[in-house]
C-alpha cells in the first residue's frame, strides 16, 4: 500500500467555501432503516446572548453519499458532509484535503452557530454536537431524527471552554454504520483564556482523526462482518486511517506543534505512544485545555476521547506514534493492537503503526510550554447533593446484550434514578462488572470496556478503583489516564469502578448517556436521563 504524504497545505486546505460549493453525487451503501423519522425541524436556543464581538455563523450541512480516493485503484463509496458558509467567516470551515471526513468548524466561545442539517442519505440521520453544552433540542437525541430529502435547523450559542469537540450521526440502531461510512467532523473552539498562553497555532495546530476501517477486493468499505460477535464486542478494521488516509506520513518544521489527536473509531481504543520512548506531554483532554501539563509514557485513548500534545520536533529527528499492543486475557475476546474484537482483530500482541511524522525545515522559533495552561473550578465531593450515596450504574451483559442497570434504550422512557435536578451537582459512578460476578455470560466470559459518554455536560473523574481479579490486566493501561481535566467521555475498564463528578445546569430536558462503543450503544447499551427544573 503506498503511503500518503501530508504536507500542511495538503494536511488542511482552507476552503472559501459559498453558496456554490459542488453538490455531494449519490452513491455507496444503503442500509436498511429501523424507524420512521421526524420530518423537517426547526429550533433556537432560549435565554442565551450570544457574543457581540463574535459574529454568528451560519452554515448549510449536508449529509450524502459520494465517492473518495482512500486506496490506490477504484474510489471508495463513503457518507459524507459537506458544508458551505452562508453568512459569517469562510475561514471559519476548514476541509480535511481528500478526506472523506466532514468539515472542521473553527469558532470562538460566545459565538452563535446555525446549521441547517439536509439528509441526502437513504435513512433518517441527526447530528450529536459531541461535548458541547447545548440545549437537548440541538443535542442530537435520535428521536429528533429526519428523513431522508428533510431538514433539521439547528440554533445555539457555544458555552463550552476552548477545546476539540466533534459532531457525528446520532439516529438509533445506525449511528455506528454511519459514522463507520465517513460521517464526522470536528468543532474546535478558541477562548480569550487559551489565546493568551501563544500556543502553537495556524500551520502548527493539527487535528488528527484516528480511525480503523477494513476493505475488501473492491476498495468498498466492509461493516459487520462477524454477525453478533461484532454486535458484542465491536467492530475493529485490519486498516488504520489518520484524517481518511493510510499508511500517513505528517511532515512538519523543525518547531513546535499543537497535536489534536480524537479517537473516531468505532469501537478500537488505542494505547498512544511514541516509538522511541519519548514521553507524550499532555495539554488537553475533552473538554479543553489541563490546568498544567502533564506527561505520561503512553496515553490510553477510548472512542470518542481527545487528548491534546505539545511536541518540540525541533529536537526530534523522524518520528512515529504507535499503538502499543495490551491483552485482556479474556476468554471471550482479545485486545488486539488495543481494543477487544473478534474475528476482524489485527494480530494481538502486535503494535499498530499510527503515522510518521517526517521533520524537515526550521520553523518558527519554539517558545517554552507554559506551565499554568488553565483555571479549572474544582468540585467538591461534600458540595455533591448525594455525596454520601452516589447514583450507580452497572455495566454488565444480560444474555447476548450489554446493559446499563440491567436496562437498554427505550427511546422515551426515564427510570426515577435517572432523573436529576436543574443546578444539582452529582455524584455518578460506572461499575463494570463484565467479566466478574454478575457480568458473565454462560459460555462465554467476556471482559469488555466500556467507555462511557455523557451527553450535555462535561464531568470531573475524582476516583478509579480496580477489583484485585483484574489488576493485572489494569496495570497495563492505568497509567495512561489522563483525568486531570474536563471529560465528557471515561474509559471504564472490566472490574473496574469510575467515580465522577457533574453538576446538571442551564439547561432542562431529556438526555443521553451510553457507551460510546458504537456497535454496543446500537445494540441498546444506552439510556435517557432528565434534567428537571
């Protein structure tokens, strides 16, 4: 397979994007469609100003079928959204060159986005602002999802802190299969607070997508080939994808750069590190930048997760980032180059190749990494309304499913303990059985991860404990956490329990919260909470 070289202006093509920009052609896969979906849909966000000093963005999405070059030969059929400014900055959308990866929107806190959402796919789609603190009708709940030819506007002013959030499908029982096809993009806001620290920007800020698909004779991406073992463990590729390419090669300057790095795979969770035993040093995570940066040897990063590096490649010759292999030891499955599968895992035991980065000119003059990157307002266990009892869930499998509390989606239905107060700060914890007592399933004793999303807030990890029967296995990712900052998405590792802290505010109404292994939360492992004034 030959390798694609990434040089900055192929990297990420700045696109003065307007009314005129080509409509997406229709082709690729059709899968089939569960339920019937809402019709067109229109909203605005009540009680928010957005910033005078940040003009409003408006923007035209479609989400539609069209081909890419991803191998060499034939193109690849893949989903795809395409976007176009309709008022406000063009820089404000950058395009991911050759990708079949959506637009990266670049806005600032304060700002006023609008997005008319066009489903040219042949099923119902909806768009999840993944991490961002919006009201629930712009969340993406999938019972807000369109049909096919329909709109849905979307209106809300960005609340959230600096950071690299992203948005993908979010329609129920498909969300994997779309977001699978192509169908993300990232939203990276800027802030007063971030602009001051003069961290790498422009040429030296890169996001970098991280990906695993499999393809056949074809070049047509393949999905679900193992039936309900994929449904039960999650679908892993053979072919790891940086921003839709193989085999990527990223040249940089002689200079420091800001590394973006999102975990968009389906199901994979990867163990980052870099070849030569550098260390990796850590800026930001979810939900934006640490409060110091901090450093780790690996960094362990679980689907939908950010993380953030600060690298100095004026002192590094040639470079690659890995993904070290680590094993499970289950009987029900294996963690191959990262993440448990079944039949479509590469090698266990055999580290991944992420990308190489290939150091050229001297750039810019490299200033030293501020060691005070952020203020975080720390919550405290006491302040917590249940501080002394905290609302547990139980992740575990129940015949061939994974559930939550023993439960699994129902698209309308809260149970009274997921039911929380307007202003209220909480106490969750996620226990993941799976593997142990309680969790197994016959036959087959399946240790699986879990990496659990909240939708509509960001939350603070106070505390990780490990049952003893699976510290081995632990010890072999633990200290590749990174949970000093803001998350909207933790790993939970089987036998192991996650406290966290969130407080419920600004906003009433019916959200999500689930396991952000894709084909697992299609599968039901997924349930409302509500917000109640």
């Amino acid at each position: 397979m030959a390798s694609n070289p990434l040089s900055r202006r192929d990297f990420l093509k700045l696109a003065g994007l307007g009314a005129g920009a080509t409509i997406l052609s229709a082709c690729g896969i059709i899968p089939a469609s569960p339920s019937a979906p809402a019709a067109d849909v229109t909203f605005s966000t009540p009680g928010i100003t957005p910033s005078p000093t940040s003009p409003a963005l408006i923007v035209d999405l479609t989400a539609a079928r069209t081909t890419v070059p991803i191998l060499s030969g034939a193109e690849t059929p893949v989903w795809r959204y395409q976007a176009s400014v309709r008022d406000g900055a063009a820089e404000s959308l950058q395009v991911l060159d050759g990708s079949y990866l959506g637009p990266i929107f670049r806005v600032k806190r304060g700002q006023r986005i609008q997005v008319k959402l066009k489903n040219e796919l042949p099923d119902p789609t909806i768009i999840h602002w993944h991490g961002l603190h919006i009201p629930e009708e712009m969340d993406g709940h999938p019972r807000y999802a369109i049909a096919p030819g329909k709109t849905f506007d979307y209106d809300f002013t960005v609340l959230n802190r600096a950071g690299m959030y992203w948005f993908h499908p979010h329609p129920h029982q498909l969300t994997g299969q779309q977001a699978y096809f192509g169908l993300a993009g990232l939203f990276i806001v800027s802030d007063d607070e971030e602009n001051a620290l003069g961290l790498p920007s422009g040429e030296y800020d890169l996001p970098l997508v991280i990906q695993d698909r499999m393809f056949d004779a074809a070049n047509r991406m393949v999905y679900m080939v193992n039936g309900m073992m994929d449904q039960m463990t999650g679908f892993l590729g053979d072919t790891i994808l940086v921003n839709g390419k193989p085999d990527t090669i990223l040249d940089v300057k002689a200079s420091a750069y800001r590394l973006r790095l999102l975990n968009g795979s389906n199901s994979r969770i990867y163990k980052l590190a870099w070849q030569d035993d550098t260390p990796l040093m850590v800026i930001a995570t979810d939900g934006g930048l640490l409060e110091a940066p901090v450093t780790r040897d690996y960094v362990m990063l679980a689907p939908g997760e950010r993380i953030e590096l600060w690298v100095d490649f004026s002192a590094h010759q040639d470079a690659k980032l890995v993904s070290l292999a680590f094993e499970s030891g289950s009987a029900g499955g294996m963690m191959g180059g990262g993440m448990m599968g079944g039949g479509s895992t590469l090698p266990n035991g055999v580290p991944l190749d992420i990308l190489r980065v290939r150091v050229g000119e001297k750039g810019e003059p490299v200033s030293s990494l501020p060691q005070r990157l952020s203020s975080i307002a720390r919550h405290r266990m006491e302040d917590a309304v249940n501080s002394k009892n905290p609302r547990s869930f139980t992740l575990a499998m129940q015949g061939m499913i994974h559930t939550i509390n023993g439960r699994v989606f129902e698209m309308d239905a809260v149970a009274n303990d997921e039911i929380v107060r307007l202003g209220d700060l909480e106490f969750w914890e996620f226990v993941n059985l799976e593997g142990g007592a309680g969790g197994g399933m016959g036959m087959m004793n399946m240790e699986m991860p879990h990496p659990m999303h909240m939708h509509g807030v960001q939350f603070q990890v106070v505390e990780r404990r490990i049952d003893r029967n699976f510290r081995t296995q632990y010890e072999q990712v633990s200290t590749g956490f990174v949970d000093e900052g803001w998350k909207d998405t933790v790993l939970v590792m089987p036998g192991e329990s996650v406290k966290v802290l969130v407080r419920f505010e600004d906003f009433a109404g019916t959200y999500l919260y689930h396991c952000h292994n894709l084909e697992h939360e299609d599968a039901g492992m997924m349930r409302n909470y509500r917000v109640e004034s």
